[in-house]
C-alpha cells in the first residue's frame, strides 16, 4: 500500500482496512464518491472480515458496500465503497 496520508488517498481512491479500522481515516478531507478499502494481511477470510468491517464503520459516514474483490497474485482483498 502506499503511504496513507490523506493527499495519497484522495489520489489513489484507495485505504487500508487498518487505517480505517484504527479510526485514524479522515473522511473529511475525502472528497471523492468511490473508495476501495483493502486488506493484506492475514489469511483471505481475515481480510474480507476486515474489509467488511471497515465498510460497516463506514456505512454512517454515507458509504455502502457495493462489491468486493479478492487479487490471488496480489493476496489482497478489497471493498469498493460507493457514497449515496
């Protein structure tokens, strides 16, 4: 993952689950529609609770859950994130 300031996230779309998870994520200074949340550590059903997990955090911030992928050659799994 890149470094997860917030100018980095704004230009990627993108946020670990970690960063969300830790409530050090920023939602203020996003200023985009879309968000991918992924995860990259553990085994792959850790990642997808994590990702999951930080959707649902998310959820009152006005996002909603509107897909997720697993990468097998990355080992990652990601939440694409859609605010209504």
């Amino acid at each position: 993952m890149p470094p997860e300031d917030a100018q980095t996230i704004a230009e990627t779309f993108q946020v670990s689950a970690g960063l969300v998870l830790s409530g050090h994520f920023d939602l203020s200074a996003y200023p985009h529609r879309h968000l991918a949340v992924a995860a990259d550590r553990g085994f792959w059903f850790q990642r997808l609770a994590q990702v999951l997990a930080a959707a649902d955090m998310l959820t009152p911030a006005g996002f909603a859950l509107v897909n997720t992928i697993e990468f097998t050659d990355g080992n990652a799994v990601c939440a694409i994130l859609r605010r209504g």
